[in-house]
C-alpha cells in the first residue's frame, strides 16, 4: 500500500503556483483496508476517503472502460493489482498525470513535465474521446493557463473536433455545461474558453445563441470591430478587466445575443436588439438551469444596456422609470453589477478600451438623489394609495432633473 499525490497539486507545484487542493492516490490497497485504518468513504460512484486527520482526498487507484454515452458511461475497476500507471493513463491531460511519491520524485509515464515547458494541453491517450466532458475542461486549462502561454495541442484539437461530428458533446448533461462554464468564467482569460469551443465546433453545440453571433456585423461608427463575436469576446475581456464578479462577467457575454437574430436585410443596424436577447437569454437560463441571480443581471443588461449608455440624454422621468424596472432602489447590489457589465459593453470596442465612462457615476447618482427623496412628509400630508404614489413619482422625477441641472452648470463652471 503506497499513496501518492496526484494531479492538479502535482502540475501547480511544477508551474510554481499556489496548491490550493490535494489530491492522493492509493496503490495496494481495498476499501476495507482503508475503513480500518479510520479514513471516511465519501465517494459513490467510486471508492474516495476523507484522511482521518488531514481530510484530505485518498482514491484507490482504478482504470475505467466505456460502457455507454456521456461521462457517466463508464464501468469502473478499483482493485489492489491497479498500478499507478495505469490510473494516471486514464486522465484527459498529460500535464494532469503526475505523481509526486513520499520523498517528492517525480513519476511522469506520459511526459507531462515535457508539456508543461512546451506549454502545451495534450490528451493522455485515445481514451479521451471517451468523455465529452474533457473538451469543456481542456477549454477551461485553456483559458487559466492563457497567460502563461499555453495552447491546445493540435492533435488534441483534432479528436476534440473529431468528439463534435461524433455527436459525443449531444450528452453532455446542462448541469455540467454550466458548472464548467462557471469554472471558467473566474479564470483570468475566459475569452479563450469560448474561443477555444468554437475553435473545435463545441461552442455551436453548447451555446448556439452564442456561436451564431461571429459574422453578424455592427454600424463601424459604433463598432470598429465591426463583427458581433469579436465585440462580445472584447466586452468579456473588459468585464474582467473592471470585476471577478462571475455574474457581471456572464453578463456581459451575453448581452448582445438579441443580435443574433436580426434579419440579415436589416444589418448592420439592430434596432431592438436589446429586447430581442431577452428571451434568448431566459430560454439560455432554463437550458442550462442556471442560478436566478445570474439569468435576472443578464436579463436587464440585455434590456438596458444602450440606456445606461444614452443616460446623459434621457429625459428626468425616463432616468426613473430605468432605476425603476431595474429594481434599483431595492437591489442596489445588483444595481452595481448591472453598471459594471454595461461599462464593459461601452469599452469593449476597438480603440474604446481606455475611453472614461462617466455615466456608470451619473447613475450612481441619480439613484442616490432618488432613494434621498423622503417619503414621511408625502404621508404626513395624508397622501396614499395611488394619490401617494403620484407625488413620489413627481418628487424623484425632480431629484433627477435637479442633479441634471447641478452637473450642467458643475460642467459650465469647470469650462
């Protein structure tokens, strides 16, 4: 009976990285031996415990075979004859299939160190095709790995897409799709995760409302880049720039998908686009089951992205009503998020990125006029019901076109 550390820890401690998890491996063992040795069993679809003292993971070592569609299609063997050779050969990257033993020697069969200074994510073996799930992770390294200079392996790129015209990526269970996504998403380069799908077919399988963006063309006044995908990948870019909020980051990856479905007569103006996407998205949403929090942000910056935009043009009462369909008197936290992710849209242009964006400050400030307007003296007067409602209503518009006023003469003064 040997254990060795296994995997991520093992990669990350060669590329100098932080170790954040530990993974173990045992060699020699049974589910028995372990139990009486006081490790805690938590695995159920194969034999994983818990350290007694550490409560760090300890698997046995086990090999797996194909037995139907999907990542859970496989038949799992874990006995004491398993080699650690064998274990590490049924993992999906070579840099992913490393082991450190006791007194730190390097175990290595697949040439992972190899990979790691060439900076490449190659497949261990053919068995890779055997799980789609591996194409959405090796996208993922992708987009973590970015900048350091790593790249898919071409012969990696070629059965990942060889996976797409199988049909392999059709089994892939939402829940997971969204799990890796998010995964991705708190990378620093999650750009490179959809470039990366899209690269191999994958991205028209898992997010065709995404996919069909690239060849749909914006106003070049606007958009310099002129291609939709090329702006989504910009404003995604810009959202990780100004937050690690995962929230704002989907958003803004998604809120231009009203686009997608403009009728090409009409390009390259997209006039409603912006109420279009709305439904793509919380059809998206229901697909892939995601949290409320993310499909409602995504939702209003969808809907509202060119007003916060235009808000130095918009009239008093229609800065109100925006504050108000956002809900922003009541989700001042969301409120933010949603300026974030609009900021991004604004930057994410060629020849925009260092552009200031001073509305995000106009709307903090027109919200923070409105929830300073006091609500007693309406009551005090014995105002109610609609009656109420109405000269709150006027009240806020005036505290609106009050700070419109301030910031004009504010600016005269400054000139």
């Amino acid at each position: 009976m040997k254990s060795y550390l296994v995997g991520g820890a093992v990669r990350d401690q060669l590329l100098g990285r932080r170790v954040t998890e530990r993974d173990y491996v045992v060699v020699g063992a049974t589910a028995e031996q372990m139990l009486a040795l006081g490790y805690t069993q938590v695995g159920r679809d194969f034999p994983v415990f818990l350290h007694p003292e550490t409560r760090a993971e300890y698997a046995l070592a086990r090999t797996e075979r194909k037995s139907g569609h999907g990542y859970r299609g496989f038949v799992m063997h874990a006995a004491p004859d398993v080699t650690l050779e064998a274990d590490l050969q049924r993992r999906d990257l070579t840099i992913n299939a490393m082991a450190l033993d006791d007194d730190g020697t390097l175990i290595d069969p697949y040439h992972g160190r190899a990979d790691l200074d060439k900076k490449l994510l190659r497949h261990v073996s053919p068995a890779f095709a055997e799980d789609p799930v591996r194409v959405l992770r090796v996208a993922r390294f992708a987009a973590r790995y970015a900048p350091l200079g790593f790249t898919v392996a071409p012969e990696t790129q070629a059965l990942m897409q060889q996976m797409v015209r199988d049909g392999e990526l059709d089994h892939l269970t939402p829940e997971r799709v969204w799990q890796e996504t998010a995964k991705a998403l708190s990378e620093d380069e999650p750009g490179v995760y959809i470039e990366v799908l899209r690269s191999c077919g994958a991205l028209k399988i898992i997010f065709p409302e995404l996919d069909c963006l690239w060849g749909v063309p914006n106003p070049a006044q606007w958009h310099p880049e002129i291609d939709t995908g090329v702006h989504t990948l910009m404003v995604l870019a810009v959202a990780c720039r100004i937050s690690d909020n995962i929230r704002v980051r989907f958003a803004a990856l998604v809120h231009d998908l009203g686009k997608g479905v403009t009728p090409a007569q009409f390009w390259p103006s997209h006039r409603g686009h912006e109420e279009a996407g709305v439904p793509i998205i919380e059809a998206l949403a229901t697909r892939l089951k995601l949290p409320n929090e993310f499909r409602d942000l995504a939702v209003l910056t969808s809907r509202f992205h060119l007003h916060f935009h235009r808000g130095f043009q918009l009239r008093p009462g229609t800065v109100l009503k925006v504050l108000m369909q956002s809900d922003a008197l009541r989700r001042p936290e969301r409120f933010q998020e949603l300026l974030l992710a609009c900021e991004a849209d604004y930057r994410g242009r060629e020849g925009w990125l260092e552009r200031a964006y001073p509305q995000r400050a106009y709307w903090q400030q027109a919200l923070a006029a409105v929830r300073a307007v006091p609500v007693q003296p309406l009551l005090d007067q014995g105002l109610q019901g609609q009656k109420l409602a109405d000269h709150l209503h006027e009240h806020r518009t005036q505290a609106v076109a009050e700070l419109r006023a301030r910031l004009a003469h504010d600016s005269s003064e400054l000139a």
